[in-house]
C-alpha cells in the first residue's frame, strides 16, 4: 500500500518480510528488507525506481491504485539491479513511451537485462529536470556500488535525497523511518550492509561523501531504496559513511575460525584468553565460521582492528569455510588490519601458510608467521597460545 511520506512524494515499494538470502546466497538478510519505489507529484510526476521482480504485478497492481499510469510522466532509475529495475517490464507495458532518465551506463544496464528499446534518457551530474515546483538534480554516483548508479535530489519538502543502495539497510519495516525502529538493530545493518557491499568501493565513497557534503544541499530526508527512510539520523548516517569509507576500525579483535575436532577451537580460545589477559579494554569476539553467519563474521572484521583466522589443516589446505570466508574478505577489500593465522595439524600441516598467503593476498597486514600446534593441543601448548595472544595485542 502506498504511504504519503511529505507533501510531495509518497512510498510505493514493497517491504520483504520473508526475505533471508539477497544476491543468491551471498548477503543473510535477517531482518528481512524492502524495495523502495517512490511517487514523486508536482505538475509533473516522477516515480523513481521500481521493486524486485517476483514482485513486479503486485508492484504495478498497487501503484495503479496510487495514480493513473498515464500520469506518470517520468521515471528515474538510480540503479539497475534487478532488485530496483525488476518490475520495469511490467510498468513498461502500461506505459511503454513513458521516458526513462538514467546514467548512460544504466542505459546499457537496462539494455542487456530487458533487451528493449525503451524511451532512454541519459543524465549526468548537474543535470535537472524540472517537475513545475520543484527540480529534480542527478547526482552520478559511479561505482556506488554498480557503474550505472547515481542519487536524485528533490528541491523541495526540506529537500530530499533518493539515494538507492547508498545509506540503505536490508531492514524490513511497515513504519518507514529510523527514528520508529530499534536504532542500534538499525545501524548494525546499516554497517553489515557497508561492509558486505559497499566496502570495496570505500575510495569512491569517501570521495562522493565529500562531494556530497560540499554541496551542501538541504536534506529533511535521504530515501533510500532498501530499508528504512533516514529523517532523525540523517548527520549519523553521513558521519558513520565518513568514517567506514576512511580506514574504519573498533577496539575489538575477531578471531574466526573452523575445526573439525575441536583442536582449533581451543586454541581459538586460548588466543583469546590470551588477549584479554594483554588487554582487557580490547571487545574480543570469537565465531566458528561453519555455526555461524558469514556475513556477520565479515561485519564484525569489518568493525575489528586486527582478525585471527584458523583451520584445521584438511588436505594439506585450510577448510571450505575459511578459504570462503578469506575468498570474500578480499573481495571486499577488508584491508588494512593486524592479522595472523593459527590451526591444529595432524602430520604435514599446511593450513596455517595458506592462511598467510591468502590474508596477504587480500592486503591484511600479517602480525608474524602464525601459530600451528599437531595434534590435540596439551597445556604446553594451550599456554604456548595464551603467549601468543598476548604477544599479538602487544608485541614486544
Ligand atoms: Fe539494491 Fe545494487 O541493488
């Protein structure tokens, strides 16, 4: 159902409470997301951005109940995604000559998704298009996370920001607003959505917050396209972008690991041990990769400012789990952090230098060569990883 959020625009998405895997099953979605559409009415009218397909009927079903289709004067596609452009074909069908502002990038975007010549027009920064009242301004936002992305600004309403993936969260909720839901549940997935997507791109973010920020634009609200509507924490969530695009760390180490008989979990836990002995004020979390949630252990060293990693060596290697777990962690250009590598062994070892290579490869900073202990670890060799932990949080 559509709901009026200012004078000017009403919501017209789709809120996915049953949502729990986004990109096939790379990003856990526990809080479910949504898909943000919205109407923007002046003498001219706007919709900006659509929903995901399997929602696309219901999508257009509800919006015709919103307005006559041939109302709607323009679209604007921030971004391209299926999960933003996926009912497009739909609406197209009602309104097939309707133009289409994008970057020419989402042109292209939109292109090889649909395959129609549909009535594109191109936009970069500065351009605007006139709504009668008010003027909509385009942004590009290259990168952000796809090359077609770009953000609108609405001149009117205290000023609004559509923003699309940029400042969203996959957060389900009916009422719409930060400041209606938990704001520390809020802001954690705001960070998981950060780290697991748009951290690689944290050059490109630090650079648009600042071209962003220089333009001083009046906001009353920035709508993004999944989630909740940032209107009480909007200079938060522009804070906190700043920070997570700039080398962002907490007081807090990750040890992750994965064992197949227990022996790297004691040692996991003895390094732990370890460290808070070293230094208590330091928050130490500690995940086995294959019980837990990847994407929050990768929120989590996202948040750290030094990760352990450690696997039992299998085969020679490390474990599925941990040789995914880095696969990703480089992809998202965690970099930057203290890290070292531990594991149990049985006779030829192995896990613990792959470890090394690939926490490297991903730019992690190692602490030293790691620590690999054979068998079941004894006393000895518990203290041995006490030692070690402490040594890492203060290295003589
Ligand atoms: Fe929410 Fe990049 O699509």
């Amino acid at each position: 159902m559509a709901k009026k959020i200012t004078p000017k625009v009403s919501w017209v998405g789709k809120v996915d409470w049953e949502l729990t895997r986004f990109h096939g099953d790379e990003y856990s979605t526990h809080r479910g997301s949504s898909y943000n559409s919205y109407l923007v009415r002046d003498e001219k009218v706007a919709l900006i951005d659509t929903v995901w397909l399997p929602y696309d009927k219901e999508f257009v079903a509800r919006l015709k109940q919103e307005i006559d289709l041939s109302r709607i004067d323009y679209i604007i596609m921030n971004h391209n995604e299926v999960d933003h452009s996926g009912a497009l074909p739909e609406l197209m069908r009602e309104i097939p000559g309707t133009p289409i502002y994008c970057t020419k990038k989402g042109e292209a975007i939109l292109r090889g998704h649909y395959h129609e010549d549909w009535n594109f027009v191109n936009v970069k920064t500065g351009d605007t298009l006139s709504l009668g009242s008010s003027t909509l301004t385009f942004i590009e936002a290259t990168m952000l996370h796809w090359p077609d992305t770009m953000f609108t600004y609405l001149d009117a309403d205290g000023g609004i920001l559509f923003s699309n993936d940029g400042f969203g969260q996959h957060f389900a909720s009916e009422s719409l607003f930060d400041d209606t839901v938990e704001p520390e549940a809020l802001m954690r997935e705001a960070e998981k959505y950060y780290a697991n997507i748009l951290s690689p791109f944290s050059v490109l973010v630090a650079k648009k917050m600042q071209q962003l920020l220089a333009m001083n634009l009046p906001m009353a609200l920035i709508c993004p396209s999944h989630g909740v509507i940032w209107r009480k924490g909007i200079a938060e969530i522009l804070e906190r972008y700043q920070a997570w695009a700039a080398g962002y760390e907490e007081n807090q180490v990750t040890i992750v690991y994965d064992t197949m008989w227990q022996s790297t979990r004691k040692m996991a836990e003895a390094i732990a041990e370890g460290i808070a002995e070293a230094d208590p004020s330091i928050k130490v979390i500690i995940k086995n990769i294959a019980l837990d949630d990847k994407n929050d252990i990768l929120t989590e060293i996202f948040h750290s400012r030094a990760v352990l990693v450690g696997s039992p060596t299998v085969n020679n290697g490390c474990t599925f789990a941990i040789a995914g777990l880095l696969e990703m962690a480089a992809g998202l250009k965690l970099k930057g952090k203290r890290a070292a590598a531990f594991g149990s062994f049985g006779w030829g070892g192995g896990a613990v230098k792959l470890i090394n290579a690939k926490l490297t490869e991903a730019g992690f900073v190692l602490a030293d060569d790691g620590i690999a202990k054979p068998w079941v670890p004894d006393e000895a060799a518990l203290a041995d990883c006490r030692l070690y932990g402490r040594n890492f949080i203060n290295p003589s």
